[in-house]
C-alpha cells in the first residue's frame, strides 16, 4: 500500500473517551435479557399453540409452530410441557378449562 493512504487511515481513526464508551455499553443488551425475552416469548407461544390445540402433542404442537414460522424442536416442547405438567393431552385439556372458567369469572 501507499504510505500516503496508510497515514490517512491513523489520522482519520478517533479515540473514543471511556465516558462515551460508558454509554454506548450502557445502552447494548446483556445476553442474560436476550434469554429472558427468548424464554417469555417461547413460552407464551407454545401455551398459545397448547391452548387452541390440547390434544395435539409435542410433534405436532411443533409443525403448527413452523407453520407460522418459528422453528422449535419437539424435543424441546416436550421439555417445555414436561416442566410446566402439561406432557398429557389430560392435563393440556383441564388446563384450558381452567383457563376459560378464569375468564368467565373475570369477565
């Protein structure tokens, strides 16, 4: 390379203060709130899917989802379900009564 573009790259460069460095990392997210949201977003997706389908298992709980484009394993909702108790279409359908009888009361 020529040394005159060389010495316009240094001359160019800018040192940034920890003050402003400070706030630029104060406004990216930490990886612990991506999972958090990930996890809030998974989960009320997947209590949705359980909700319009209680009979459906984890297999097909999970083409459902790919049909609106969101990729999740079986194995992962089967996980999911097995944590929340709702790995037996029994419990996903007394679930969803319950659900509907809050609503009811609520409403």
């Amino acid at each position: 390379m020529n040394l005159s573009v060389i010495e316009e790259r240094t001359i160019k460069r800018k040192r940034i203060t920890r003050e402003k460095l400070a706030t630029v990392f104060s406004r990216v997210k930490k990886p612990h709130e991506y999972l958090s949201e990930l996890h809030d977003f998974y989960s009320k997706t997947i209590l949705a899917q359980v909700s319009n389908n209680p009979k459906h298992g984890a297999k097909q709980l999970s083409e459902s989802l790919m049909l609106e484009g969101i990729s999740l394993s079986p194995n992962f909702i089967y996980k999911f379900l097995v944590k929340g108790n709702l790995n037996r279409s029994s419990l996903r359908k007394s679930w969803k009564d319950n659900l509907e009888n809050q609503k009811e009361i609520n409403s």
